[in-house]
C-alpha cells in the first residue's frame, strides 16, 4: 500500500509511513493536512496515499526546499522542488506552499485544518515555532502531531506545549489544545515573526 512512498529517498521508516497512512485515511472526508517539511516526498505520498481514499481530501506541503542547516550534499533548491515535485506527480488534491513554516502558516485560515504533521526543521526553537503557528489553523479536537519524537530538541519543544501526547514509533500526537497561557505567547510570537524582514 505505501509502496511508491518507499520508492523515495528519506529519513521515514516503513512503520511511520504505515502510520501516517492510517491516521490519513481516518480524516473525514474532505480532511484539510498540512504537512510541515516534505523534503523529497516521502511521507508526503504515505499520506497522500491515505487521503486517496476520502472524498475531497486537501494536503498542503510546506516547505522552503532548502534542507535542514548543516546537511551535506543538499540539492540546490531549484532542483530540490523538482525531485519533489516528481516524486508527487499525480497526486490531483496536493498544493505546496514552498517558503518558511511561520510564514506559510498565514496562508492558511484559522480553524480549518484536521490534521498538522511537523517534521521540518528539528532544533528546539524551530519545532515550538512551528508548533505555535500552526495549533490556531486546527479544528476543535483535530490532530497535532510530528516526527522524531525522542530526539532531544524536539521532545522537549512538544512537551513545553502539550502535557498529554501519545508516541508510536517516533512519531508524537496529540488533540489535546495549547493552555490560554501558551495561546498568548503563541499570538505574540507570531505577529513578531511575521514582522521580521524576509
């Protein structure tokens, strides 16, 4: 089932692309995921492939296409979003917003999504930036969620966020909503990211 998606190159193992495939294809039917950091595709397509089977899935991916600092050999931007754009081809109900996480957010309507995966840059401030950008654009009781949970710097940003999360293989989740305290920070936050000049 998540064949295509272990044709591509990336750092998901079988098990998590299983999942993501699962938690896709249990959206309602016209599910509204952001992906946070697709890289070459690789779990953009577990998830797509799961969201094949609802009736009017959206799946935005998220990206700057530029890789993680300090990677060696990462292909030119240009040439990153074509692998990736390759790689995706034919999926009719993907979008891709390539440009940073907390600015990306804002083309996106508060309340609106079902499911957030955040699995872009990995160091503390990057996943609790992105965490807080993005929590307000979910639904009541949708999902959050995330990779490479066990990692350090990112199990230490969910859990400054979420005191109720559950992990399979490395992944987090959680529907569990930000505290008012977190909401304030988050506001703040956001409008001084979004200030900065590009």
């Amino acid at each position: 089932m998540i064949g295509r998606a272990l044709k591509i190159e990336g750092f998901t193992k079988q098990s998590e692309l299983e999942l993501l495939q699962r938690l896709a294809a249990s959206m309602p039917e016209d599910a509204v995921v952001i992906e946070v950091g697709s890289f070459r595709g690789r779990s953009t397509v577990a998830i797509a492939e799961g969201l094949a089977q609802l009736e009017r899935p959206r799946l935005v991916a998220v990206d700057t296409f530029a890789g993680d600092p300090g990677w060696e050999n990462i292909a030119k931007v240009d040439d990153a979003r074509r692998l990736f754009d390759r790689n995706t081809a034919g999926i009719a109900f993907l979008e891709v917003i390539q440009e940073e996480s907390v600015r990306a957010s804002g083309h996106i309507a508060d309340s609106s999504v079902d499911w957030v995966f955040i699995d872009a840059l990995h160091d503390y401030r990057s996943v609790r930036d992105d965490i807080r950008a993005w929590a307000p654009k979910l639904k009541p009781d949708a999902l959050m969620s995330g990779h490479d949970y066990g990692r350090a710097d990112v199990t230490d940003a969910v859990l400054a966020v979420y005191s109720n999360v559950e992990v399979e293989h490395s992944i987090w989740m959680t529907r569990e909503t930000p505290s008012v305290r977190f909401a304030q920070l988050l506001r703040a936050q956001i409008r001084g990211l979004l200030r900065r000049p590009r």
